[in-house]
C-alpha cells in the first residue's frame, strides 16, 4: 500500500461508507484544486476535512462563516505599532496549508469574496502588498442546503472556483451502525498520524501534471462541453476552466489509480464533482448534480 492509500485508508476508518467521496476529494487535492461540500448539517462535511489535513500532515485553520464576519477576519489586518511607529501584518486564518471555510454560505458576498483571490492566485493583495499562500494550499468549503435559514447563495464566480463539489449523504445501515457502536469522531481526529509529508503531496501534484492526455481524449472533453454550450437542454455552456477542471481532475484520477494515461472512464468518474455545481438541466431548477452529469454523458459519445 503505497502512501496516499494508506491515506484513504486512514480517513476511511474515520468517514465511514464514503470511500468513492474520499477519493474524489483526494483527486481534487491532488489537482491543486478547492472543494465544495454540500450536505445537510451532521454528516460529516468538516470531520472530512480534518481528517484529509491530519493524514496529509497540513497546517490546518478552521474559519467559521457567520453574518457578521469582516475581510479581515479571513486575510488578516495590519495594526499600527506605535513602539516601532509603523504597521505589522498579523495574518489571518487563510495563510494555512488547509483551509476550512465552514459553513460558507452563512456570510454575506462580501466576507465570501475575500476568497476568491486566494483561490485563484495563492495569494491575497491586503494594503496595496500582495502576500503569497503556503504550498500547498487548499480551501475545503462546506455550505448547507440554500434552503435553510440564513443561508447566502455562492455566486457563480464563486463556485466556479471550486474544481469539485461533492456531498456526502446520510450513511448507510452498516455504516451507521458501525458509527453508533464505535469511538467518537473527535477523539479518532486527535489519535490521527500524518501518513504522508507536504514534500510527498507536491511530487503527487507535479506527477499529476505530467499524466498524459491523449488528444482523442481532449477531444472527449471538448466534445462533452461544446454539448453543455450548444445543447438547448442545458441552461448556460460550461466554461474554458470548467474543460481545464475536467483535464486536471481526471489525470489526478488516473494516477489514483497507478495509471501514466488518462482514459475516459476517468473523465467519467469526475464528472458529477467537477460540472454538478457548474451546470444546469434547462427549465428544471431541482435537477441534482448527478442529473446534469448523466444526461451529459448519454448525450455525448466517446471517440
């Protein structure tokens, strides 16, 4: 069992029954992506990321998004200094390895868009200075259903930079009652040991890089989202970085999987987590993730 096995393995033995949403949320980490976990409250969502910061041996920080939340409780302020007569950064919460935005949706736009740089760029810009991120840096973000109380929908600017959302569901019976015999969740995070180093995650993302992509699968991909653009039944097209999401995902995929090539089983496998959040069936505002995903798939042919 090679390390990020023994990773899925360790966070597996913590979110049980979720094997196949561990993977993706590995694959989303091993793409230098962000994830998005969209769930009801009690399943998991923030156990998940602690767990994936603690075998990984991250530097983890845990924001909670309130209504009230300010910019500079994300990225840090500076504070005047009057015993050096000059203003010192303090850095905020952001400038960690694991970011958890919890319950992101709960702060307005403004609170949410002091994200969307760090996202993006690895860096945020706080009083004219930009400051780069730590590396590797991933947000995990969870948000509860938009119907609940208090809740502020993402932006699509927003989502979009989220290479993947997933949601975990209510566990199965076996699961559940495993769960209910076994230790508490919180002791098991602080009985966790990292199985891999920082050092190891970036090879697994350099090498991710390097998987190949044929071009009659770059031609899948394409032909999967000119279909999203052209395709009355969908309500708006997927963008150029939705295409990139898709490639960069499915070769972290592949590697998972001890493979040097991408096949589209791979693009297949992705597809829900990268397009769900992206993409909507036309005049069917309930269509789920996995709708959207399956319709797409019937839709287009693999060269």
């Amino acid at each position: 069992m090679n390390n990020i096995d023994s990773v899925a393995a360790k966070v597996s033995s913590i979110i049980l029954g979720k094997e196949r949403q561990i993977r993706l949320a590995l694959a989303c980490l091993i793409a230098r992506g962000h994830l998005l976990i969209e769930d009801v409250p009690g399943v998991g969502k923030t156990t998940l990321a602690h767990a994936l910061a603690g075998t990984l041996g991250l530097a983890f920080q845990r924001i909670q998004f309130t209504s009230d939340l300010l910019p500079a409780d994300v990225l840090g302020v500076a504070v005047y200094n009057s015993d050096h007569g000059k203003f010192a950064f303090h850095p905020g919460p952001i400038f960690s390895q694991v970011v958890l935005a919890d319950e992101v949706n709960r702060a307005t736009p403004k609170a949410q868009s002091a994200l969307l740089e760090a996202m993006e760029e690895h860096q945020v810009t706080i009083e004219g200075e930009t400051r780069r991120l730590p590396e590797p840096f991933f947000v995990i973000a969870t948000q509860n259903p938009s119907h609940q109380i208090g809740t502020f929908p993402l932006p699509e600017s927003q989502l979009d930079r989220f290479l993947m959302r997933i949601e975990l569901g209510y566990p199965d019976a076996d699961a559940e009652r495993a769960l209910l015999r076994g230790e508490d969740r919180r002791d098991l995070l602080e009985q966790l040991k990292p199985c891999m180093q920082p050092a190891e995650l970036l090879t697994l993302q350099r090498e991710a890089r390097a998987v190949h992509t044929s071009d009659a699968l770059l031609d899948y991909v394409q032909a999967l989202v000119n279909h999203t653009r052209n395709s009355p039944g969908f309500a708006g097209g997927l963008s150029p970085r939705a295409a990139l999401a898709l490639v960069h995902a499915s070769r972290a995929w592949a590697l998972l999987d001890a493979r040097s090539h991408v096949v589209p089983e791979d693009v297949q496998a992705i597809l829900p987590g990268v397009v769900g959040h992206r993409l909507r069936v036309a005049g069917d505002a309930g269509s789920g993730a996995a709708e959207a995903a399956t319709r797409l798939m019937e839709s287009v042919a693999i060269p």
